[in-house]
C-alpha cells in the first residue's frame, strides 16, 4: 500500500532490500536508511516529504541491485538466477530445516518413512535426485511467470516473490527480547509448578521418577532465556540452545514409552476438592486409556520438532558467525529491526519537531512539496 509518510516509504523499500542480503546485514540496512534519509532531506531542500523521499529511492534503483552493491550478494549458484541465489538458498534451507524436524518427530512416534512417503516408492534412493532436479525447473518457471506479475510495482512495494523469499528471512530471525523474557518467566514458573505437592501427587509412577529432570530442565531453559536476554544473539548463547534442544530429544524418548504422566486429577463436589483416580476410571469401565496417550505423543512430537528446528538454526548461525569472524560472546541484538527515525543529530538541533508537523501533511502527489 501507498502511504503519505516518508519514513514508512523507505521502510518498505529497505525490507525489499532486506530481502536480498546476508543474513545478519542489519548494519548495511542502516547505511541504506541513513543515506537514504540524507538524500531525501537533500532533495526536498532540507525537509524529508514523501516526495523526495520517492525520488531518494528511485534514484537508488532496482533492491536486488542495491544488495548486490552493497553486500556482494547475487552470485549466480547452478542454475538459480543471480538476484535470487541468495533469498533461494536461505527458504530452501528453512524448508529442509523443517522437513527434517518433522521427520524425526514423526519417527520419534514410530512411523517409518515408508508409511509417511509411501510404500510403493520403487527405488527411493535413487529416485531424489530426480525428484530434486524436476522441482528445480519447476520452481524456476514459477519464478519466471510470478515475476511478469510483479514488474509494474511500485519500489516501495514488495513483490509475491519478495513476500515468499520473506519467509527465510523471519526463519532464522534471532529471537526477541520478550521471547527470551518470555523464556526466562515461563521456565521459572513451570519448574516451580511442577515441584508443588499438589501437583506431584498427580503424577504416574513412572513419571513420579523423572519429574524433577523435567523441571532441572525447565529452569536450564530459564537461564538460557536469562543469556540471550542479557546478552543478545551471539555465539555461546546459540550453543547453549542447541544443547539443551538436544539434551531434550534425547529425553523426550524416554518420556514418549513412560506413557500419559498424569493419572489423577482434581474434582469438586460442591464442598471440597478430592483426588479422582483418572486410569483407574478408564480401566474400570474398559474404556481404552489410548486417547491420553495419543495427546501426551503430540505433546512430545510438537516440543521435539522445536527442539530439532533450534538445533538446526543453532547450527546454521554458529557457523555463520564463524564465518564472519566472530568469537564465543558478544552483545548481540534481539531480533527487533532498528527503528527508521531521524538522525540523533537532526533531532538535537531541533528539526524533529519540524519533521514530525510535516509527517501529518496531506499531499497533493508524491512529487510535490507540502502546502504553504
């Protein structure tokens, strides 16, 4: 959608760029803001309207060129266009880090690959890279016929393609620093819960033996929450998920054969509360204890699917961030994108408030200066 407001205009435009580079290139989108912000200032004689903020950024061209420019990205990888090798590789990636995560949870569960690809699968090993080749072309013609639909959009407007390529993006998002709050509360809350006696005595006798590993785990969870709070994304932060995602998968098989965990519950009779014998109930009245099992099975499977995703992002950043250079600990951010402001600079000299009278403004076009 169009908007009247210069700064929501270059912010469109730079998650088309976003699209494009690097992960971990927030620095180089702050670069395009800043020159951005400048140019438009320049260009509307020293005020930013949305008309010399659309001229800033049509002067700046095509986002697949400006992140090939600006970051190197765009080299041509096989048979994948250059402009597209980059945002390619990142969903393909997300996608597999997906398929694997639901395949392991699925075999978690017992059902074997047969059964979930088909059993009538002749060759299957020699079959895929077949398969991969044929879903190539066909995903190169879908870009070639989506993209005749997006050539008349506007810069500041992203494509289907960029919407789809998008994902990726969010995919290895780092995490927010409500997220990580958000961790830090919830493991505290849940490890403490699951100590309090009149929730242990709930429990089945097999889970009864293995209740406190889930809470040790739960309050481990707690200080990884603390960590990435504190101190961001970086590289002992992404370690120390991945190992307690895999020290997870390694537990949830022990809890997926131990069966539903609870086998009482609460109930009231109007006076007090009362213990009710839940199992008990059921084989009493030969009413099959199945059901419980099958939703304690989908509770595994959703957590060890997680599990496999965060070992998996884990794993990709780490390297990542090796690649770049960098060590064990640094601050890192949140996941939150630097918000689109006026310069620090601008603001103290007193033009913010100038800036902020023009953005309620109602223009005539995008190309015209607001009304004396």
């Amino acid at each position: 959608m169009s908007s009247n407001n210069p700064l929501e205009l270059i912010e469109q435009y730079l998650d088309r760029v976003r699209v494009y580079l690097p992960l971990d290139s927030e620095d180089t989108i702050v670069e395009l803001q800043t020159h951005l912000i400048e140019e438009a200032e320049r260009i509307g004689n020293g005020t930013m309207t949305a008309g010399s903020a659309m001229m800033a950024i049509e002067r700046m061209g095509d986002p697949k060129s400006v992140a090939h420019e600006y970051a190197g990205s765009g080299e041509k990888v096989g048979p994948v266009p250059a402009e597209y090798a980059n945002p390619v590789a990142r969903i393909t990636i997300v996608l597999v880090g997906i398929a694997a995560a639901f395949i392991i949870g699925i075999t978690m569960l017992g059902v074997p690959l047969t059964q979930l690809f088909g059993a009538d699968i002749l060759n299957w090993p020699v079959s895929i890279p077949i398969m991969l080749f044929l879903n190539i072309i066909i995903i190169i013609g879908i870009i070639g016929i989506i993209s005749l639909f997006d050539r008349e959009k506007p810069l500041t407007e992203k494509t289907t393609l960029e919407s789809i390529f998008g994902l990726g993006v969010e995919g290895f998002k780092p995490k927010g620093k409500l997220d990580a709050l958000g961790d830090l509360v919830m493991g505290i809350f849940w490890g403490i819960v699951l100590m309090m006696p009149a929730i242990v005595i709930l429990y089945s006798p097999e889970f009864t033996e293995l209740y406190m590993l889930v809470v040790v785990w739960l309050f481990l969870g707690a200080v990884r929450g603390a960590l990435f709070y504190i101190g961001g994304e970086n590289n002992f932060n992404l370690a120390v998920e991945g190992i307690l995602s895999a020290v997870w998968i390694a537990f949830a098989i022990v809890l997926l054969n131990i069966g539903f965990p609870v086998n009482y519950a609460y109930v009231y009779d109007g006076v007090s509360w009362s213990l009710f014998d839940l199992e008990g109930f059921f084989i009493e009245h030969s009413i099959p204890f199945v059901p419980f099992d099958w939703i304690w099975a989908f509770i595994i499977f959703i957590t060890v699917v997680i599990a496999v995703w965060r070992i998996f992002v884990s794993t990709m950043k780490i390297t990542m961030y090796l690649r770049a250079g960098k060590g064990i600990w640094w601050q890192g951010n949140w996941g939150e994108r630097r918000s689109l402001r006026t310069p620090l600079w601008k603001r103290m000299l007193g033009e913010h408030d100038q800036f902020e009278q023009q953005k309620q403004t109602v223009f005539r076009d995008g190309y015209t200066e607001p009304d004396e």
